[in-house]
C-alpha cells in the first residue's frame, strides 16, 4: 500500500523548481543553443554575459564550460541593506515585481519568470527563490562570488530573522486576524506550512472545545429554568388544592 503523501511541496520538490530560475552566465567557450521545452537557448559567445535557467547554468559551471555571474541581490552589500530593513519593520522585505507577458495581460509566477525578476532584479529586493538560489550558487560556485563567507552568513542571518518574523506573526491568528505573507520565498513556505498548520490545527481545537463548552452551559441554564419554572407551578396546584378542601 503506498503511503499517504505529505500535503503542499517537499523542500526537494521547491528546489527543483527552483533549477529554472534564471541566472547571468558568462562562456569559457562558445556553445551552440539548444532548444528546449522551456524556450531556446540562444548560442553561447564568451565573453558575452547570457541568461541560463539555472540547472544548465550549474551544469556549464561544473563541467567548467562557463562562469556564473552573481544576481545582483546576492552580494555583501545587498544583503547587509535587507537585513538592515527586515530587523526594522514587522513586513518582509519586497520581492520583484513580476512582469507581463506580451500575449496576455496575466503576470507570469515562479518559476517561469524572466530574467528582470531573477538574474537582471533588483539588487534591494529577494526573489522568490532567494534562499535556495543562494545555497545552490554558493555551493555550485562559490569562486565566482565575491566574498562568499561573508555571503554566506548574510544569508544565514536573513534566513534566522525571516523565520522569526512568521512564528511571531502566526500568534495573531488566535484573535481571529490574518498573516500577511508578502514577500515570504517558496523554501520559507515550505519549512513554515508544518508549523503554521500545527498551529491553526490546534487553535480549531481550542476554538471548537470552546464552542461545545459554551452550548453545554447554555443548555443546562435552559434545564435549570425549565425546571424551575416547573416547580412553582406544581406549588400553584397543590395551594389550589388545598383550598377547594
């Protein structure tokens, strides 16, 4: 019998779809394009710097065909401005805008977003797949990283401060309110779904033992006038009684 599967993404599942974010590559070599299922990938001329999805780009990087080009969000500076803003406000910092397609007027969603929300955004904002974009290229590419150490524990600290913020904003959820989730990235999602639905689970409990207490004492407050209403009126017979004798 297979076994029931957990409800939204697995961390793997987002990383993997974190593989078509673009990223800014630039040739050792010159490559042909590809086309593939995602769009055609134009030919590679070094030294021209060229949007890759970001699984090609790790695999050029690894077979040593190509370096990576940081996005430009990932740097000491970018990094030490949003952290600077997540500590001083109880919002997350803004993500991309996501652009428009020219055949429709619906904006495009991760994953599949053009390189002006990915690898060409802005350097004072995180996309959507910030955490694990990051992680991969520090891993993948590190050498291509300016200060990567430095990177490195920006991130973690980001990382700290962002999941911070969500478990304290899950505590206006027993007033019956709303958590904003603006800007929070896939992985941060992923992590935070079994905490947040632990506790909204257990605040249905809560609300729901209290719902039920509270008809059990408005059912027993209607017996108790009931019968109280009952006994005067066997009183009432029994002096009418005791009258016609």
């Amino acid at each position: 019998m297979a076994l029931p599967l957990p409800t939204g993404l697995t961390p793997p599942e987002v990383a993997f779809l974190c593989e078509m974010e673009l990223v800014s590559v630039i040739p050792r070599q010159r490559l042909e394009g590809l086309k593939l299922l995602g769009g055609n990938i134009p030919p590679l001329t070094p030294p021209y710097r060229t949007p890759l999805p970001l699984w090609l780009a790790l695999l050029l990087k690894r077979q040593r065909r190509a370096n990576i080009f940081p996005p430009p969000w990932l740097s000491p500076h970018s990094l030490d401005s949003i952290l600077a803003l997540e500590t001083s406000t109880p919002h997350f910092s803004p993500s991309p805008p996501l652009p428009y397609t020219s055949r429709s007027r619906n904006p495009t969603s991760p994953p599949f977003l053009t390189d002006d929300a990915t690898a060409a955004a802005s350097p004072d904002t995180l996309p959507y797949h910030w955490l694990e974009t990051g992680e991969m290229l520090l891993e993948a590419a590190g050498d291509d990283i300016p200060e990567a150490d430095t990177v490195r524990r920006l991130m973690r600290d980001l990382r700290e401060v962002r999941m911070a913020k969500m478990r304290a904003g899950v505590e206006v959820l027993e007033g019956g309110r709303e958590v904003k989730m603006n800007g929070v990235g896939g992985m941060e999602v992923c992590e935070g779904r079994a905490f947040i639905g632990g506790v909204v689970d257990g605040l249905r409990r809560i609300g729901a033992g209290r719902e039920m207490g509270r008809r059990e004492m408005e059912a027993e407050e209607r017996e108790g006038r009931g019968g109280g209403f009952g006994g005067r009126d066997g009183e009432g017979e029994d002096d009418d009684d005791e009258m016609e004798l």
